[in-house]
C-alpha cells in the first residue's frame, strides 16, 4: 500500500514555488502531462511541485524551466513576488 498522498505544501516557500511554475505552464498553455514530458520527468514530480508537497532538485527545476521556456532565476523570483503578496 502507498504512503498517504501529502496534502498540505511541506512550507510557505514550497507553495510559492509551487504556485510560479504552475502559472509558468499555464502561461505556456501546458497540461502537467506536457510538461512532465517536456522536462523529462514524471508526471507526479510535477503534480507534487505545483501543489508544495515535493522538494525539487535543482536538476528538476532546470529541466521544468527549460520545458517552460524560462530559467530557474524566473521562477524563483516569482515564487518570492508570490510570497510578499
């Protein structure tokens, strides 16, 4: 039997982070789906990023900011616009 789906982001920062590259793939009219593909990653790395509940390798955000077009710096800058509000 799996382990239970973590439903709470593990930190405000993760849900920040989270939040950036889900309006990042929105922006680039992606489904997760495509997006994991286009990063070379599975489809719950992804699901887990967006939600907070994963902590992402600094390999892992550089493949999803090169499948979304941007860089790693963008997203995180985001993810801290999102935090101050």
């Amino acid at each position: 039997m799996p382990p239970p789906r973590r439903s709470k982001p593990r930190s405000p920062e993760h849900a920040a982070l989270g939040e950036a590259v889900r309006q990042l793939r929105l922006e680039a009219e992606m489904s997760q789906e495509q997006l994991a593909e286009a990063a070379g990653t599975d489809l719950t790395q992804v699901g887990g990023v967006e939600r907070g509940v994963r902590n992402p390798s600094y390999t892992t955000l550089l493949r999803l900011a090169g499948a979304l077009g941007t860089s790693v710096g963008e997203i995180t800058s985001r993810a801290d616009r999102l935090r101050a509000g």
